[in-house]
C-alpha cells in the first residue's frame, strides 16, 4: 500500500503538470489537441522519472541506470500511444474536440496509461532489491560455509 501511495503522489503531481502543460501549450501556440497533448506527456514523463528515481523507488536497485532509463522511456512511450490515443479517437474519431471534451478525453487517456505505466515501472523498470530476510539467510550461509570447510580439515 506504500508504494501504491507514493507512486499516486508521484503520479498526481505528473497529472497536475501534464494537465497544465497541455493546456498552456493549448492556449498559447495554437497547436493541434493531440500535438498539444503528446508535448504535455514528454514533460510529465521528465517529471514522473524523477519522482519515481527519487522518491516512490529510491530504495529499488540503482545499479544499472541506463538499462532503467531505457526500460522508463519504452514503457512511458507505449503510455504516450495509450494516453494520445483515448484523444485521438476522441477529437478525430468522435469530433469531441472542445477544450471540456479534450480535457475529460485527455484525463481517461492518462487514467489508462497509468494502469500500464504502474505495472510496467515496478515489474521491469524499478525492480525491487531482494529482501532482507532472504539476504540475512544468504549471509548466514556464505558466514557458516567457511566453519564448516575448517571442520573437515581438521578431521
């Protein structure tokens, strides 16, 4: 339950930012809905990364960082298709194109890719560290091997 709360806190934020960014970029540049959007999920994605490292999964193994980036950046474009998507079929499936409709389209978009998103980050992205039981066992055993080897030579 934890992780499902920070990767929220982390996930709200990013849904703040994703949702201001679209809209901005709406209003000021004039940009298609779904050109607008995939710019607005390319800044959240930036910010989540950063949550995620830092805060939801700093405890998680860190020791292959270009292979977590890279897994990150997969598994967030296949949200990007996912979340564009929902707005795509929206705006120019449905022609539900004004600024109320993309923003409900846009948040299920998100609400979808993040089902994705958190199964994807925490199986193959944020992997965790083994547990510490099973660590303390594996310790014990590597401590004990090396008695018991002493206990044969001296036979």
């Amino acid at each position: 339950m934890r992780e499902v709360a920070k990767f929220g806190a982390v996930g709200g934020a990013g849904l703040l930012v994703n949702l201001l960014v679209f809209n901005l970029v709406r209003h000021l540049t004039g940009l298609q809905v779904v050109r607008a959007s995939v710019i607005a999920t390319v800044v959240s994605i930036v910010f989540n990364y950063i949550g995620f490292r830092y805060f939801t999964y700093r405890d998680r193994d860190k020791s292959g960082r270009t292979k977590e980036l890279t897994l990150f950046l997969l598994f967030s474009a296949v949200g990007l298709v996912i979340e564009n998507g929902v707005l795509y079929a929206a705006t120019y499936g449905f022609g539900w194109d004004s600024p109320l409709q993309s923003n409900v389209f846009k948040f299920l978009g998100i609400g979808v890719a993040t089902l994705f998103r958190f199964w994807s980050y925490r199986t193959w992205v944020f992997r965790a560290l083994p547990a510490r039981e099973t660590v303390a066992s594996a310790e014990a055993l590597l401590d004990a091997q090396p008695a018991r080897t002493r206990a044969r030579a001296d036979i």
